[in-house]
C-alpha cells in the first residue's frame, strides 16, 4: 500500500490536506506547523523491520554531553530524538546546569537551542558569562513560550539539543487552557515529545515542582518523556550527624526513570557563582 501523507486537522474537521510526499513545517491546507500523518504502509516491510530479531541488532546510539557525570545519570548519553525532563526547587541550579551541558554539547560545533518563557535573552546571556559558557553554537530565545515557534526555529537552525524552560510557561496556541494548567503543560509535553522523536533531536523540558515535592501539572507528564531528572540539595553530615557547613551548596542529580538505561543512578555537584562542577569524591551524603 503506498503512504500517503495527511494533515491530522482532518480528525478535526478543519484540514483536508493529503499529498504523496512529506512536507515540512506548515501544512499547505491549514498552515498549522507539525500537523502530518501517514496513512498507508507496505505491510511486508513493517513486519520485517519491526520483529524483535531485527530490532534487537540495531544498536543504540548514545551521544556524550561533555560531562562524565551527567552521562552516567542518563544512561551514557543522549539518544537521539529522546524527550528528557528535569526538575528542581527554584535556585537550586537547573539552569546553570543547563548551560552548562549546552556549553560543552556545542563545544563539538552542534547547533543547541535554548528557549526560555521566563526570562529575557539578556538575563541569560548574562549567567553564561558568569559561568564561562558562552558557545557561539548555542542560541538563546527569551520570552517566548510559544511551541510552534521555538520547534521552527529548532528546523531552521538545524538544532541538535532543544533546551525548553518550562513547560509551566511554554504553550500550544491551539489548545484553549491557560498556560501552567494541566492540560496546557500535557499538551506542551505530548507536542515536544513527537517532535524530538520525529526530528530525531534530543529535548529537555524543564518541569517546576509544586509544594508536595511533585512535578508540577499531570502525573502522565513522567509517563510521556523518556526519562525523569531530579535536581535536589544535599548536605554532608558528620560522624554525629550533624550538618557539615562547608558542603553548602552542593546538588544531587538523580534518574528516577529512564528507558535508555538504568534509574536511580546519583551525581554530585557544587553549585558556585562561576558554575557548577562535578564532585567525584563522596561519602556519608545525606538528602535534605
């Protein structure tokens, strides 16, 4: 059966567009960005490819980030067109960990955009001084939430890691909910997941934490992505048990799931005025 491509506002009942070839970015008919479908497929080759025989021979490619310490929490890497979401308390550090990754991600001459609905160009701009990671490759986007617009740019660049600060600001104009609501972060969620897996792009959505420690918005969010950050403080007790005041600052990241590798792997980090670094020696850590 030959695949014919179809714009998904046909379910809808607004779009009626099919062509035999795919198109990109706005559908001819309806102008909506990212609405294809594929109706049709040759049955002998799905089956073919799909068999467990076959798709266990294909070995997945994990791409380094630059940072040791981070690879080994994700499960060795990015994976190409894999969703990433990573929480945190606010001031904790995420997005100096963040530019930090985008930094060193770049430091190979891959394009990195990094999109921000809560913060001006400027401002952040202005914590990559701070922290020595001003790649010419990353691109910044402040003040802008709107979905459709920062996956266009992502195309146009050429993108090779998508940073999303937040999914609580970030929106889909098409969906009538407000922004930060359940259904607009689920719907922010669902559209960059398709996206990364059909670009073949890597994305990380930066999700708030409401005051029971949860993220914040749809539990479904941790179920969509394809693996579950936590960014958290931790202090160093001593032999007593007490808190040990020169370890202030220090950060753990944890995996509490992950499809591309094992869940529950921890790193360590120190969080300073000039950045944050990786701690390679630990003992006796202790969650707040």
């Amino acid at each position: 059966m030959a695949l014919t491509f179809v714009c998904s506002g046909k379910d809808r009942g607004v779009c009626d567009h099919e062509a035999e070839k795919r198109w990109v970015g706005r559908c001819p008919g309806c102008s909506r960005y990212y609405s294809i479908k594929v109706k049709g497929t040759n049955d002998d080759t799905a089956r073919e490819k799909s068999t467990l025989a076959v798709l266990g021979l294909q070995e997945k490619k994990y791409i380094p980030s630059g940072m040791p310490e981070f690879d080994k929490v994700i499960g060795g890497g990015f994976v190409a067109g894999a969703p990433y979401v990573i929480s945190g308390p606010p001031g904790v550090g995420k997005s100096t960990l963040l530019l930090t990754i985008c930094n060193l991600y770049a430091n190979e001459k891959r394009p990195v955009l990094y999109a921000s609905g809560e913060e001006r160009r400027e401002d952040i701009a202005a914590l990559a001084n701070r922290i020595g990671a001003m790649s010419p490759f990353v691109e910044v986007v402040g003040n802008q939430g709107d979905c459709y617009e920062i996956t266009t740019r992502a195309e146009e660049m050429k993108a090779k890691l998508v940073i999303l600060d937040s999914c609580n600001t970030a929106f889909l104009d098409d969906v009538e909910a407000s922004e930060g609501s359940a259904g607009q972060i689920k719907a922010v969620a669902n559209y960059f997941t398709a996206w990364c897996k059909r670009e073949e792009v890597p994305a990380i959505m930066v999700a708030h934490i409401n005051a029971e420690g949860f993220l914040s918005g749809p539990k479904a969010l941790e179920h969509l992505v394809d693996c579950v950050l936590e960014l958290d403080k931790v202090e160093e007790l001593d032999e007593d048990g007490d808190i040990i005041e020169e370890t202030k600052g220090m950060v753990m990241l944890s995996s509490g799931k992950n499809r591309h590798g094992a869940s529950g792997i921890s790193s360590y980090y120190t969080v300073e005025a000039t950045g944050i670094k990786p701690v390679r020696k630990k003992s006796r850590l202790s969650l707040v």
